[in-house]
C-alpha cells in the first residue's frame, strides 16, 4: 500500500487522485431511477417519507467516534470495543482518509500488526453518502453493499456523520408511527352526536387510498368508502351521492388510464374535497378530455363498463369547484371541492 | 315493485346481496357506468348487462336498490361478493335487456292503476 490514505470513494477504479475521488464522488449524486425502494408500487405514506427524509435526518452527526492516521490499529479496536461499534472512520480534521473495520482489526490480530498506525491498514475503498440525498439511496446502498455503515459527507466533501442501518430503522420506525398517528387521529375524529343534532361539524378528517393501475377489481372502493364516511358524517343524501359519483369517476380514471395514484378525501366543516393525483402519462389536451364522449379507452376498457369519455366530465358536472393540473409525463392532478349545505 | 315483484316479472332469481323492503323510484337500463352515474334519480333499478364488480360498485354510489343482470349471464363470484358486503340485491335474469324494460314498465303502469 505505497499511498494508503487516499480514499476511493465508491469502486472508481485504482487512482487515488483528487481529482479522481471528486468524479467519483458526483457519481453518487446520479444514482437514481429505478429500483430505488419506494418507486414501485409501495404505500403511498412510505414512498413520501423516503423521498421527504434526507440522509441527514438519520445520521448521527455528533460526537463522530473517529481515529486519525497515526493512531495505531489498537486504538481504533479499543474504541470499536467501547462503543460497541463495527467500524471507525479515520480523520484529520474533518477530511475523511479511510474507515477501519472490525474485519480489518481481526486481519490485524491475525496478522500481528495491531501495532501499526491506521494509515497503513485502513479501508480506502471507500463508498459514502451525501447528507442531502433522499433516505431512499441510503436504503439501496445497504441492499447493494454488504457495509454495515456509511460515512456521510457534505457538499464540500467534509465528513459530516454516520450511517447505520439501525439508524435508517430507528428513524423509519418514528416517522412512520408519527404519520400512522396522524392519519388515525384524523380518520377517527368523528363528530358527536350532539354535533349532529345540532347541524355542525366540528372536525377534520382524512383519508388517502392508493389506487392501482389496470386492477379494475378493487377500483371503486376508494369512493364506497368515502361514500361511507359522508353518511357516517350525517351530510345530506344529494351532496353525498355528488361527492361519491365525483370520487368515483376519477378513481376509474386512475385505474385505467394512468400508471397508478391516489385518491385523497378530506372532510371539514364546510366542504368535502376529493384529490385525485396519478403518476402519468398526463393528458395531452385537457379541455378535449373534459368534453362529454370523448375518450381514449380501448375495448378492454369498455368491456368493463367504462371508456365512455365521461370520467372528467361528470366529475366536472357534480362539482362546485373543479380544476384539472395535468403535465407529460409526469401526471395529472384533479380536485373536485364539494360546499356542505346545512342540513334539512 | 319490490325485490320480490322484479324477480317474479323477469323470470329471475336472487342470487346474492339478500332481500331488501326497498320499492323501485327509477329505473335505469344501461351498460355504461359512466352513464349510470349521471342519472338522479333515487331507489334506481339497474338493469344491465355487465356482469363485473363495477356494475354494484356504481349501483352503491348511486344508491340503487337493485341490480338485474341479462341474457342468464354467468356471474363471477367477486361480483356476487361485493353484492353481499354491499348489501344491494343481485338477480340473474334469462331475459334480454328490452324484454325485462317491457315488462317492468307494464308492471308499473299496472300498479298506478
């Protein structure tokens, strides 16, 4: 090892250059696309979180246990034993040299050089994180490499934090409780029946549900529930049906002329809003799309009863307020908002 | 007309979503949904030939109080699945769409009288 120091960030070849580490290092900012967890057809809530939380969120950046290069392969075992960790970094500064592992302290029991600095044994092939990358590439790196941590670093290459995989748990776990919590405390905040009586309705409620792309067999059971919820909520039969047709129509719509999407409900004490939003292909031209009979739907479409071109434009129709967002490929977003009348 | 009347009139039988006391306030004859679900009317009698999940999904949104199935179509087992959560009859009937719109009108014009 004539110059051990020098880290290889990533799996960039042989050089040890600078330069080198810097091309390798951006490397990491491309890894992207497909087969990241969360951009299949995942739940909705866990796709959000890993794009929403950054690397960042779940290293810990303080209180780095780190060994520098002179230190000797005795204390970097020493500090491993102490903290019960698998691995060191090995800093000067906040310049991050190589990273000592526990495989690299048994070569050295092994080897007889526990006594020799951290420079001349440390690992300096080394693949790192940035702090601002969604947790969703922090979770492909630990599917992808057999590491049990990742340094982090900031844009100026500056060690700034560790990863562990326990680290990407123990924050998923928080953040996923928080967001069950949430929609469960919204879900279930029902009026009261003194509410009722009195024509009020005192509270907010939520829902999302995913909807499948070409799975004409669940397709609908986001608008029977919201349907369920409204009646449960005491609204007028007529408002009711409106909103049901609405939330409905735009379900269908997602099911078999996107690639997938949600439908999100929100109930307040002066409308109803349903919120439906896909993941593409979006709609070349939306005024055409919202005309009565026109459609793009093929014969299997048909065959089950839909393809009539009249998804967009009963949605329309039923609607107080509507209004269509829809760009390729990205997707097309829909929201119908419904005014509560008081009861009868 | 009630659950027990239709399946009388069309020859059919009740093959799931159980009985209901409900008495038709519409009637509907259609194999678009879309279309179903731009009709107001209320206690709506679907009479179809769609034999698929949907056409009680959408008989639920609307608020039907029946849903008649044509021609002695087989009906999948979801369909009748969905009926019997729902709670919305299902009846199989042999006669075509146009005979059992013939009779349910001659039916309801008997009962005005």
């Amino acid at each position: 090892m004539a110059d051990g120091y020098s880290p290889k960030i990533l799996t960039g070849g042989e050089s040890k250059s600078d330069d080198e580490i810097l091309a390798a290092h951006d490397k990491v900012n491309r890894v992207s696309g497909p087969g990241l967890p969360g951009t299949d057809d995942s739940p909705l809530v866990i796709m959000e979180l890993l794009q929403r939380l950054r690397v960042r969120d779940v290293m810990r950046g303080h209180d780095i246990i780190a060994v520098s290069r002179a230190d000797t392969m005795k204390r970097a075992q020493h500090l491993m034993k102490l903290n019960n960790i698998s691995g060191v970094p090995v800093v000067e500064g906040r310049r991050l040299f190589g990273i000592i592992s526990v495989n690299d302290i048994i070569k050295a029991l092994e080897g007889g050089w526990i006594d020799d600095t951290c420079q001349q044994h440390m690992s300096t092939n080394l693949v790192v994180l940035e702090a601002d990358m969604p947790l969703a590439f922090a979770i492909k790196f630990f599917q992808n490499y057999t590491f049990g941590r990742f340094p982090v670093l900031d844009k100026e290459r500056n060690l700034v934090g560790i990863v562990a995989q326990r680290d990407v748990t123990r924050v998923l776990m928080h953040e996923l409780t928080n967001e069950i919590a949430k929609l469960e405390g919204k879900a279930t905040t029902a009026p009261t029946e003194k509410a009722k009586s009195e024509g009020t309705l005192p509270y907010y409620s939520m829902r999302q549900f995913v909807v499948v792309r070409n799975d004409l067999s669940t397709a609908g059971k986001a608008a029977n529930e919201i349907k369920k919820m409204l009646k449960d909520a005491g609204i007028d039969n007529k408002i009711v049906r409106r909103v049901a047709v609405a939330a409905y129509e735009l379900e269908i719509n997602i099911c078999i002329h996107s690639l997938g999407g949600s439908i999100t409900f929100i109930l307040d004490t002066e409308k109803a809003t349903v919120i439906a939003k896909d993941r593409g292909p979006g709609i070349k031209d939306v005024e055409w799309a919202c005309q009565d009979g026109t459609s793009t739907a093929n014969d299997w479409i048909r065959s089950m009863g839909f393809g009539a071109g009249m998804g967009l434009a009963n949605s329309k129709r039923v609607a107080d307020i509507f209004d269509i967002q829809s760009k390729i490929p990205s997707g097309t977003t829909v929201m119908c908002e419904f005014i509560l009348a008081k009861k009868a | 007309m009630n659950i027990d009347d239709i399946v009388k009139t069309l020859d059919g039988t009740l093959v799931a979503g159980g009985d209901s006391d409900r008495t038709v306030g519409s009637v509907v004859a259609n194999d678009l949904m879309s279309d179903v679900l731009l009709n107001d009317g209320e206690d709506m009698l679907l009479l179809t030939s769609l034999a698929s999940d949907q056409a009680i999904r959408t008989a639920n949104i609307v608020g039907a109080m029946c849903v008649v199935v044509h021609n002695a179509k087989p009906l999948p087992q979801t369909m009748c699945q969905v009926a019997d959560t729902l709670g919305i009859p299902l009846i199989s009937s042999p006669l075509s769409k146009y005979d059992s719109c013939v009779r349910i009108h001659d039916f309801l014009e008997s009962e005005k009288k």
